[in-house]
C-alpha cells in the first residue's frame, strides 16, 4: 500500500522516457528525411554508369575511413595516459573532419559512399523505431506513453513541413523539393 506512489512515479518517468526516445528519433527521421532529399538530388544528376564504376573507390573509402577510426582508438588506446583529457575530443574531430569530407566532397565515389553510409544510417534509426514500438508496448502505461509518442510524432511532422520551410523561404535554398 506504501509503494502505490513509487509505481506511479515509475510509470511517469517511463512516459517521460518514451516522450523523450520519440523526440529524438523524430529529430533524427526529420534530420534523415532531409540528407534523403539532399542525396536524391545529387543521384538524379550523375550518371549510372559513373556510379557503377565508382562503387570500388567508394568501398575503399570506406574502409580506409573505418581504419582511420580503429587506428584513431589504437592510438588513444596506447597514449591514454598522456593525452587523457583531449582524448574525447580529438575522435570527435576526427569523426567530424570524416564526414565533413564526405559530405563536401564531389566525386562519384563519394557519392556512392554517401549513398552506402544512408542506408546504414536509415536501417540502424528505423530498426530504433521498431525497437520503441516494442518498448512501448511493453510498459506498465502503454497508453499513455503511445499518446506522447503520437503527439511527439506529430509535432516531428509539422515541423519537417511547414517549420522547416518557412525557416528557409529567403535562403537560396528551393524549399518545393
């Protein structure tokens, strides 16, 4: 009779939890949604046979980019004592400086590598979405936390649409596409 209000407590920090899961996949599809456009746009203005021949180059970008990263941690492995502080951030920077690469490069290969990186991305964030339908489904307050996740969801929607496009209406930016 005493832990009545733990349980209420639990199950709103578990509706607060799904509320705050949907919002950041939301961003994340919201975020998605746009790099989708961006490469779509990219991809209706090379051709396939450039494409095609450029797969090889771009599997081996992305492998020279996965050894750059175990190669980073290996060194951060074996220097931690020493450069300890700046360790975080200089990954960071190397995680960045990679895909500022990719996405500011212009050949086809890396387009080809964009496209490779894009539906990884896609599947690892909608395979997040099937796990927090299953979670949600799970919970002491299913309902509850499945009118949060609508709502969130909801307002992820509105603000790819209509948010977005207003935002951008004077940039140089074609916000029809």
């Amino acid at each position: 009779m005493g832990k009545e209000w733990l349980e209420q407590l639990r199950g709103a920090i578990l509706g607060f939890c799904g509320a705050i899961a949907v919002g950041i996949l939301g961003f994340g599809f919201v975020c998605l949604m746009n790099l989708w456009k961006e490469l779509i746009l990219q991809l209706r203005k090379a051709s396939i046979g450039s494409l095609l021949v450029s797969i090889p180059l771009a599997i081996l970008w992305l492998a020279m980019g996965f050894g750059v990263l175990i190669g980073a941690g290996m060194v951060a492995d074996r220097f931690a004592h020493y450069i300890g502080a700046l360790l975080r951030p200089l990954l960071w920077l190397v995680i960045t400086l990679l895909f500022w690469g990719l996405w500011r490069g212009r050949s086809r290969a890396l387009l080809v590598l964009r496209l490779i990186l894009m539906l990884s991305f896609s599947a690892i964030i909608l395979s997040a979405a099937v796990f927090m339908c299953w979670w949600v489904s799970s919970e002491t307050a299913p309902l509850l936390v499945f009118f949060l996740a609508v709502i969130a969801s909801l307002n992820v929607l509105f603000y790819s649409r209509f948010v977005r496009d207003t935002a951008l209406k004077d940039n140089l930016v074609d916000t029809r596409i």
